[in-house]
C-alpha cells in the first residue's frame, strides 16, 4: 500500500460523485439494512475501485454506498474483508484509509459476535468500550507506516467517549438494552472451543468476534473517532456448549438489527 494508491482510490470514487461525507459506516454480518435507510445512492463495487482489495467470488456483493441518512452525507461499507477471508490486515484496513481521505470525521462500526458475558444475552447489543487484540498481528506493522502517520499509537481510549455516551443515551431514551463490555478479536474462521470460551472470560472479554480491532485500530492512527456495536448472535457458554449454527445466528443479527440501526440514525442526527 502507497500513499498514491490510497490517493487513486479516493479519486475515482470523488469522479463518481462521493463528495465530502461526514461519516463512515461499516456493516457487519448479518447487518445490511442500513442500506434501505439511505437517500440518492452512488453505489461502487469494490471489484471497480483501483487498488481496493480483491472481492472473492463469495464476496461479489461488496460495496461502498454514497448518499444521505437523516440529512447528513454517508459512506458505508456494505460487506468488509476479513483477515479469516486470506487478506493481510492492511487490506483488511484499507477501505477505511479511504473513507478517511474521502473526509468521514466520524466512524460508526458494527458486527455480529458471540457473548462471553453471562449476563449478555443473543438479541441483545453491545457497545466496545474497549477491546482486546487477539488476531496476532497489526494493521500498522509494515515497512512504509510512517507515510500515513504515527508508528506507535496510543490505544489508551480506542472508542469515542462523547459519541459512546449518546449512544447509552439514545439507548435508554428508546428502551434498548445496550450493555458496554470488551471485545476480543479472533482470526476464525473457526470458532472458539470450549476452552477457549473460557480463556476468554478469564482475561475480560465480554464478547467474541472476527473483525472490528483491525479497523478500529488503524481509525485510531488517523485520529478518526469512532464508536462500534455488536449484535450479540450466541451465548458461548463453556459448560453448556451446543454446535454453532450459522444460519441461526445470521438470523438473530436480522432480527436484532433494526435496534442497531436506531441506534445509529438517531446519533448520526445528534452528531
Ligand atoms: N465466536 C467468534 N465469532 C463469532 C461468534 C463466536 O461465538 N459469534 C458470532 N461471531
């Protein structure tokens, strides 16, 4: 990655008509129906965007989307790249350099992950309040990191406090229960056994997932505040652990989207 790719990227999607959006969405597993919400969509394939990251075949639908949500100007990621997926964690990261350079001043992300937390139940949301690092690398660990920025970024407060405090706000004033906790990133794509589940409740994790710090971790490099949800689409509990199933939890993040997506329309208009 060069700071001239990243430059190309932002010019071709300008030439399309992405002008100056004010935030940056990205949309986890299960979580596309943001999309419905927005107004006079411009619509980029990842596969048409120089120097983005390839799009496997699986993954043909990714797009960036351009347009208006509650008056303000928006980008959103509809599908991210995975580590899991065979991408290194720069490419992972490299659509959030560009909505950057695009202008985004604030990031909203979200994903769907697994409750490590007893208390935190499937259908039910959680928002980062910090997270830990599991995936055994760094966005920021290459040779040319010191064209974009800092190398040793501080990660004493990741998530945004201002925004996290409307969102706790907007979420009492609607009757969602939105618990905060800490959330691991794991490679996958294979899930955890069982003592791994309880690893990860012995070190502080609240939830469990396979996206999210790359992103948040490279949004903290270019000083980009940001708060991140997640739906929470299993309870990973050690003792009383069943087969995961996939469709059931892409459909428990369907199911508990719509309150995400409150969540975030109704602090996109109190930004
Ligand atoms: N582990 C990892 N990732 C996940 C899980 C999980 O239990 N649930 C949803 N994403």
């Amino acid at each position: 990655m060069t700071k001239k790719q990243v430059e190309e990227s932002i010019a071709y999607l300008q030439g399309k008509g992405f002008e100056a959006p004010e935030v940056g969405i990205v949309l986890g597993t299960g979580l596309g129906q943001l999309i419905d919400h927005i107004e006079d969509k411009i619509e980029a394939h990842y596969n048409n965007i120089p120097f983005f990251p390839l799009a496997t075949v699986e993954f043909h639908s990714g797009k960036l989307v351009y347009g208006n949500l509650h008056g303000k100007k928006v980008v959103v990621m509809q599908g991210r790249f995975h580590f899991y997926e065979g991408y290194d964690l720069i490419d992972v990261t490299y659509p959030i350099r560009v909505m950057h350079g695009l202008g985004i001043k604030h990031l909203f992300i979200s994903n769907a992950a697994g409750a490590i937390n007893p208390a935190f139940k499937k259908g039910e949301i959680m928002l980062l309040e910090d997270h830990i690092n599991l995936q055994g690398g760094s966005p920021l660990a290459f040779k040319g990191v010191a064209q974009f920025g800092e190398r040793f970024v501080d990660m004493s407060q990741p998530y945004d406090k201002a925004m996290s405090d409307t969102l706790k706000e907007i979420a009492s004033q609607e009757n969602i229960t939105l618990h905060e906790g800490v959330y691991a990133a794991v490679v996958g794509p294979q899930l955890e056994t069982r003592a791994e589940y309880r690893m990860l409740k012995i070190i502080g994790a609240d939830a469990v997932g396979m996206s999210t710090v790359p992103e948040v971790i490279v949004a903290n490099h270019l000083n980009l505040p940001i708060v991140a949800l997640s739906v929470l689409t299993d309870e990973c509990d050690p003792d009383n652990l069943a087969p995961i199933n996939i469709p059931e939890i892409i459909e428990v993040a369907g199911k508990a989207e719509p309150k995400m997506i409150r969540l975030f329309t109704e602090l996109i208009q109190r930004l």
